[in-house]
C-alpha cells in the first residue's frame, strides 16, 4: 500500500482498532488473518509497527458484523 497517499491521521494500531470497533486487539489480527484487513508497515523490510487505516477497520467490522448474524434471545 503506498504510504503517501495515506494520511497519518487516520492510521491506528490495532489495540485502538479494537477499542473503536469494541473488540479485543486479537479480533483485529484475525481480520488480516482471514484477508478482511491489510496492515500498513511504516518500517522496512516489515519491521515497525503494524497500523490500519480507519476506512479498512471500518469495512472489515462491517463485514464480519454482517456475517455474525447474531440473534439474542431474551432470558425466560
């Protein structure tokens, strides 16, 4: 991904994905995992810290959310 088209602003770690989009740190490593988010490296050769753009948090808790499907049902 090419980091000059990107504004830092709007970059995070995945500790503040997860507080953001209300999961745990290990939810958003599980997103890259499974293709729905891409990190961007700021170092070289992929050292530093891994950061996600706020507009591909967004997309993949939108599309994990709309696949979870999850009904609860009152207690009796």
């Amino acid at each position: 991904m090419e980091l000059t088209a990107i504004d830092p602003r709007d970059l995070m770690t995945a500790t503040q994905a997860a507080a953001l989009c209300g999961v745990r740190p290990v939810t958003v490593r599980q997103w890259v995992f499974k293709g729905l988010l891409t990190a961007v490296n700021l170092g070289e050769h992929d050292k530093g810290p891994k950061l996600y753009r706020l507009q591909d948090v967004a997309r993949a808790e939108k599309a994990t959310r709309a696949r979870a499907r999850r009904v609860l049902v009152p207690a009796a």
